[in-house]
C-alpha cells in the first residue's frame, strides 16, 4: 500500500491523484470531488496514515520499511509545511477537514496550533453550513476533528461538540450513529428524502466512542495488544465518568470522581498490562493485576 502511494505523488511531494480515482474526503462541499482542496487533504491525510504504518511495522519488527517509510513521511512533511499552510494566518485553510489532518499528521506545528485552534471553536465561521449545502461535517470526519481538538487543548470544546452534535443526533431518537448529519437540519425525513442511499447505521461515524475511551477515560495502549497502557482521565466539566475497555487480556476498569477539589481515578487491571495512571500533575506506575487508586487536585 505504501509502495503504490508513493506513485501518487509529484516532484513537489503533493498528492495528484494521477490514476484519476475518486479521492473522497468528506461529505462536505469541495471535499465530494477530486480538486485542490480534496488533493490538499489528502496529501495530509496520506502523511497521518504513513505515520500510523509505519507504527506498525514497527510493532511487526520490520525495521527496515519503517525507518524507510518514516524519512519518506518526514520528506513529505517538511515539503507541503512550505507548500500548504497560508503565510498569512497560519493556519492550512479555513475549514475543518484540512486543519485537523494538518494537526494529526504532524505537518502543523506547535506554533501554528495557536492560530489554528480557533477554527474549531464554536462559533467560528468553519460551522456555518454553506447555503448550498447541508451539512460542515459528515459524523465519520468527526472523529479527526475531535482528536485534532485533544492535540490543540480544546478538550472542553470537544465534548460539547459531542454535545452539539452527536447529542442533537439522539435528541432526534437515534439509537444508531448515522452517515451524515449536522444540528442546523429542520427535519430528517426531507433529508433522507433528498439523499437516499443515507446510511442510518454507519460504524464510521462512532467516533465518540473512541474520544470518550481514550480522553475523558484516558485509556490509550502504548503497545501492541494493549501490554502497556496510559491512563490519563481528562473530565472537563464532568462529575464522574466510568468504562470498561476490553484488551486481549481482559478488561481494564476505569472509574473517574470530581469530589470538592479533588479527583479520583479508580483502576482495575488485568494480569500481564502495565500502567501509567496519570492525573492532575500525578502519577502512579501499576505493573501487575489489581486495583489501584490516585488522588489528585
């Protein structure tokens, strides 16, 4: 797979998209079909998922193509980091899709999140739906965006967008995440009348899911088959949050309590899973099975 992306690119290292497919970013407007913006996303999106290969191949023990597909990944980064990102603003554009592959690619740097982190906030002009469109963001693109917002410190942000958006979706009486929506809709009905291929139960809009696992719980595997794991709970505005995350080993337990000043995380690990738990400036190193707590302002 990374063999044949590398036959997509120029001399400038920009995605051309030569073999003329269909280089589907999202389902919002100027993302549909192949064009500069969609070519721009995907030149980042491509570098984000070199990135994830090559953390594979790494835990596969192929050394070799790892460290040959991450210089390839650093050559493209330090290339379209002077080609894509506006000199003016900072910033990789003014909408949400191009931004959060520049953040979760590596290719933005600490000193453009400053400028970029506004474009994500509510309020800002990337979620106003276009007028002749109908939705900013399919469910599924959610996703990047909200760990693009972990990686800009907007975590609050994030879950109010969760709020806002994946929320209003239930508010509607979903009981399954759909393919696209957005809050600005007056009806579901006219929607599906207008897109009928509209897929009510769509696994790659669960994004939440995953957002709420691995911030608000905190749980993210260090290593392959969750061997090593942090566990770093993020509450925001929430009094309390608990979870189960299933590893091939059994199930690690979080549970998270605000209590007056103070946090508390409650930790239950199965045999053979290390941990860092982390929390309010803390942390506590748990390397067998049992239960573990940690305090913290």
């Amino acid at each position: 797979m990374l063999k044949y992306q590398q036959t997509e690119f120029d001399t400038n290292n920009l995605f051309i998209n030569p073999y003329k497919e269909w280089p589907y970013t999202d389902w919002a407007k100027d993302f549909i079909l192949d064009g500069p913006v969609t070519r721009a996303t995907s030149t980042l999106f491509i570098i984000h998922g070199i990135r994830e290969a090559v953390s594979l191949l790494r835990e596969l023990g192929d050394t070799a193509n790892a460290d040959k597909y991450s210089a390839w990944a650093d050559q493209l980064t330090e290339s379209v980091r002077a080609q894509l990102a506006d000199s003016n603003t900072h910033t990789f554009g003014d909408r949400l899709q191009e931004n959060a592959q520049a953040v979760l690619s590596g290719v933005a740097t600490p000193e453009q999140y400053t400028a970029i982190a506004p474009i994500f906030r509510a309020g800002s002009p990337a979620w106003v739906v276009p007028k002749d469109f109908f939705e900013v963001m399919s469910p599924y693109y959610g996703y990047f965006v909200l760990n693009a917002m972990k990686k800009l410190d907007l975590q609050q942000d994030a879950l109010d967008l969760i709020r806002r958006y994946w929320g209003d979706m239930l508010k509607r009486g979903a009981t399954t995440w759909w393919e696209e929506f957005d809050p600005s809709w007056p009806d579901v009905q006219k929607t599906l009348d207008r897109n009928n291929y509209l897929s009510m139960c769509h696994g790659w809009s669960s994004g939440p899911t995953s957002y709420l696992t691995e911030t608000v719980l905190g749980v993210v595997p260090t290593s392959g088959g969750y061997k090593t794991v942090d566990i770093a709970p993020q509450l925001g505005d929430l009094t309390w949050a608990e979870g189960d995350v299933p590893t091939p080993n059994g199930l690690i337990h979080v549970r998270v309590d605000r209590r007056g000043d103070s946090v508390t995380a409650a930790v239950a690990l199965p045999a053979h899973v290390s941990a860092t738990i982390s929390l309010g400036g803390k942390s506590l190193k748990a390397d067998k099975a049992g239960n573990y707590h940690l305090t913290a302002p």
